[in-house]
C-alpha cells in the first residue's frame, strides 16, 4: 500500500496583490518579488499586512510493506517489492470483476 506522509512543513505568507500590475510578465513577477520583500521588512517589524497565511507541505511516497520510496511503473505496478506489487495485483483483478 501506498503511504503518503506529510513533511517540510512551512509557513507560506501571501502579500495583497500590486494594485497596478505589469501586464509585462517579467516585470509583473519583480513586481511581486518585491511585494514579497516589503512584507517580509514589514513583519521584520512587526507589522501585519498579510491577506493570507496558510501552512503547506510536500509530501513523499512510501511503501508500507519495505519503507522503500514509491516507484511506479508505467503501467502503474509498483516496483519495490513482491508484497506490494501482490497487492496491486490483487487490487486490479478485484477492480476487473466489479
Ligand atoms: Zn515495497
């Protein structure tokens, strides 16, 4: 089986939007990197001017059966051991049937 586990957790910090965007992309994205370095000075200071905040993660796949990372074939079997690729097997006879 598939084991998804959350990790890296941050906290993510979204200033309000420029007011007047570029419509030149390359200028829009200095545009929000440098929203993004005002708020940080900002809260340096500690002063809160934050539309949003949430806290995100990655994640990282693992096996049940051998703690080994994920691996997929193309066809969708796993690959890491006989275990768990028995139990896809099982899986898609039983997915097959119904
Ligand atoms: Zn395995």
């Amino acid at each position: 089986m598939k084991v998804v586990n959350k990790i890296d957790f941050r906290l993510v910090i979204e200033p309000e939007s420029v007011p007047f965007l570029s419509e030149d992309k390359e200028r829009a994205e200095w545009q929000r990197e440098e929203e993004c370095l005002n708020l940080r000075d900002e809260i340096g200071r500690k002063i809160l001017n934050i539309k949003s905040m949430r806290v995100e993660h990655d994640t990282e796949e693992f096996c049940s059966f051998c703690n080994e990372r994920w691996d997929e074939h193309e066809v969708g079997y796993p690959r890491c051991c006989s275990e768990a690729f028995t139990e896809w097997k099982k899986e898609k006879l039983s997915q097959e049937q119904s």
